[in-house]
C-alpha cells in the first residue's frame, strides 16, 4: 500500500530528484497515522526535518502536487467509459490559530480560515478516481463580501471558481477522448457563465464537458410564443421554476431516506433540524427551456436553452420539508429513464462531502499548526490524496472484494494483521481484499454485525493507525513467524 500511495507522486518535479523521493516519503507517512501530527506521523527526528524542509522549499506547492497527482487520475479516467466530476466548496476553519499568515474570514468575521474547491471525479460505479483540482482562497479581510458585486465582473467574484472547475472538466474532457465527463456542482454552481461557456464550445467545435446543477435562481425565461402564453396565464413574467411546473408528469420514483440531522443557515443564524426517515416518493417533470441572459455591466450574454428535471415529493409528512430538486443540465431528456438517471448522478453528489469530511475529520487538517501558509497549502494537498485512498479502499473493498490483498497491501502489512486478527491459522491462506478490509476496520471500531453495512471512511482511518504499528512490529520481530 505505500509503495502504491507514492506513486501518486510519481511525475513530481521540484527540481531535485531528492525532493522528489522525499514528498513520495511524506505522503507514505501521512497515510499510515492521517489522524496523527505531521510530526508524530514522521518516523524519528531525520523525517520530521525532511518534511519541514521540503514544505519550506519554494518549489512544493499545492500546484505543483496537484500537476503531479493528476497523471495517475488521468489514467484511471481513461479506464472509464462515463465520469462524474463533483465540484464543491467547503471552510477550513484556522480561528484557534492566533498566529496564522494568509487566512481571511469565513461565513463569520470572527472566524478565520481558508476556503477549499475541490473537483472530486468519480466512476460510474462511484469509485473515487482522485482529485482533478484544488483551489485554496481567503477571502480579503479588508472587501469581504463586495456590496456591489453585481457590478463586477465574473473573474473578480467568488463564483467564479465553479467556471474556472468546469472549463477545468473540459480540459479533462479534452485528455481523456471518448469518455463521457459531467460536471456536477450544488446550488453554488448555478452560475450562468457555466451555460454559457459549453454553449460557445458546442458552438466553435471545441472539447466539451457536459455539466449538472441544481438550480438556485429561478431565472427569467427568453420571450417566445410558449412564454407569452405563460405570461398571460400567469398573470407576470415567465421564470423557469414556473414554466416547468406546467409541464406534465413524466413518472415517478421511490427511495428511501434514513433520519438525518441537518443544520441550515436562516437569517445569518444556523438552526438544527431533524429529517425524518421515510419512503419517499416524487413525481418527475421534463422540460426545455430558453433562459434570459442576466445583465453584466459592461458586456452581454447570449441566450442558452437547457433541460430541466424537477422532482417534487408527493404528500410529505406534516412538519416536514418536502425532498425536491430542480436539476439544470446541457444534456438531452427526452424519457423518464433519462430523467431518473440525472437523479441519481446527482445523489453520487455526495460522495464529494464525503471527502471533504474524512480530510477535516480524519486526517484532521484544521488542526495543522503551522504559522505560513506557504507550509499549510502543500500539506492539505497531500492529505487530499491520503483521503482518497482511504476513501479509495473503502469503495475497493466493496466493489471488487475478491481481488487478491497483496495487490493493495504489502506482505508485512497483511500477514501482520492476519497474525494478530486470527493467530498463526491466519496466513493459511492468502486473504482477499475485502477479508483484510473488515480486518482493518475491526481494529477502527467496526462491529461487523449483520444489521451493519459495509465499513466506512471512519472506521477505516482509525484502523490505518493499527495496521501501521502491526507492520511496524512485523518488519522487526515477525518475519520468520510463516
């Protein structure tokens, strides 16, 4: 497993062979201890100094690890015949650390941090294939939130990152011919400069991403004879949500939705509630529509017609709020089959959350105590990829669970645990993936009772830190027990 994580790191150029080695060296360590200190995860005072002074070096940098990282994410794209690539945004909360350089607000001004995008790509069987982009901005302590942004252009908001994530899943696009490359973004990404940016491929010929969004801003529709008679029906001017609403139902669907806490942000204020668990049905709308430009100060938009699939839960529980989703997408929707496969693209949406909650929680980067951010950023661009293997064994194991282990794991790694796990009888056999998989999570808590499903990222980061001390153990005193 380590000499597979280093490989990540294989095209790395910091301009000395040496620095080369050494980030492979790093990232190895890091995936052994994620939840450990940068220093406690170092074997011995020589690798904790390495590791300051490749950090220190002015050549590794988030850029620099992302370029090298994405060589392998490019192959395994190209195994794939569709890919979803998830954009997102999540804070990196460093208020604790007094004396951090390069930080601005978050959500609050009294809280300080970093704000991560990342472009997360996933399989058509949800198998995490890394990242494809990360962006790390503060915020200006002294603009913050721009009261005239209206009158900005694009390139100087916030926003413009989820234009600059899909021109950068065109440029996957571009790479890998002849795999299917969508991006997916949340109600953030509803950015009209996305529509039009794949509109003007389409139209000068160029590599294409095709794009996923829920849509946040009920938006004016371009005038037509449909829209007039719209209008007149309703009594004002045309806007998509409405327009939709008037389109027959298509089908249906049911799923089912477990009981979830949620928090959600009203007036400024971040009040708790609870989602009940409950059979969900919807009904499902189709339809295209024709947008209205929005007004940019200085330059006009062209029009751009899309589809539209709303799903609209039937008769949700009294005090609850209803599942529904109005979904923007550039491709064609034209059956129920279609529509009910945009949703549940969508649903992979999540897998992205996920991510960003195993590199905030289990390889704990808001705990970096580092003082530049020089330090910080290429160090959260390596835990990135920590927390896509671990996400990546995670999904392995349940996927492709009769894979031999020793195409993961190295020899001192699963004979260690096998040992330990189930005495001497152990190594009676070769394990498979899944079987060393639930050992590993066994020792992260993982009960393994039939109600249980599959091991997650948590218990499985946890019982990383395990199995390194059980190859540790094995490498010194353990050879000559098979």
């Amino acid at each position: 497993m380590n000499e597979s994580i280093a490989k990540e790191l294989a095209a790395i150029d910091l301009g000395d062979i040496r620095l080369n080695r050494r980030a492979g060296q790093v990232l190895t360590r890091l995936l052994e201890s994620p939840s450990l200190s940068t220093t406690a995860a170092m074997h011995g005072w020589a690798e904790m100094v390495g590791a300051y002074r490749l950090l220190d070096h002015p050549e590794c940098t988030l850029e620099a690890i992302l370029q090298a990282h994405r060589q392998p994410v490019l192959e395994r794209v190209r195994a794939q015949s569709r890919v979803l690539l998830i954009q997102d945004t999540t804070e990196l909360d460093y208020t604790s650390k007094k004396k951090q350089i390069g930080r601005g607000p978050l959500g609050a001004a009294n809280r300080q941090g970093y704000f991560l995008h990342t472009q997360w790509a996933v399989s058509e069987d949800h198998l995490p294939l890394g990242s494809w982009g990360w962006q790390i901005d503060a915020r200006d302590p002294e603009v913050g939130i721009a009261p005239k942004r209206k009158k900005k252009a694009i390139e100087q908001k916030e926003s413009y990152r989820w234009l600059k994530g899909y021109r950068a899943a065109c440029d996957l696009a571009a790479q890998a011919p002849g795999v299917e490359v969508t991006s997916c973004a949340d109600r953030e990404g509803d950015v009209y400069e996305v529509f039009v940016e794949w509109h003007q491929r389409v139209e000068e010929g160029l590599a294409a991403a095709q794009w996923l969004i829920r849509c946040n801003q009920n938006r004016a529709l371009a005038p037509s004879d449909d829209v007039v008679a719209t209008q007149a029906a309703l009594g004002k001017a045309a806007s998509l949500i409405e327009e939709v609403k008037l389109a027959s139902v298509v089908g249906g669907v049911w799923f089912e939705i477990k009981t979830k806490e949620q928090f959600k942000k009203l007036k400024g204020n971040t009040h708790r509630s609870v989602r009940e668990g409950r059979r969900v049905r919807q009904e499902i709308r189709v339809h295209r529509v024709t947008l209205r430009p929005p007004h940019r100060a200085g330059y006009k938009l062209p029009k751009v017609s899309l589809w539209v699939v709303m799903a609209t839960e039937v008769a949700p529980p009294p005090g609850q709020d209803p599942i529904n989703w109005t979904l923007l997408t550039s491709k064609p929707v034209e059956s129920l089959e279609e529509a009910v496969e945009l949703i549940q693209w969508y649903q992979v949406r999540w897998e992205i959350e996920v991510f960003h909650r195993v590199l905030k929680s289990g390889c704990k980067v808001e705990d970096l105590q580092f003082k530049e951010d020089t330090r910080i950023k290429p160090l959260i661009a390596l835990y990135a990829i920590v927390a896509w293997r671990i996400l990546y064994l995670t999904k392995l194991g349940r996927e492709c669970p009769d894979l031999p282990c020793d195409v993961v794991f190295t020899e001192e790694e699963w004979k260690s645990i096998c040992v330990i796990r189930l005495g001497p009888q152990g190594l009676a056999k070769k394990p498979s993936l899944q079987e060393v998989i639930l050992m590993i999570a066994h020792f992260g808590g993982y009960i393994g009772r039939r109600s249980d499903g599959p091991p997650g990222p948590e218990v499985m980061w946890r019982g990383m830190q395990c199995l390194r001390c059980f190859a540790l153990a094995w490498r010194s005193f353990g050879q000559n027990s098979s």
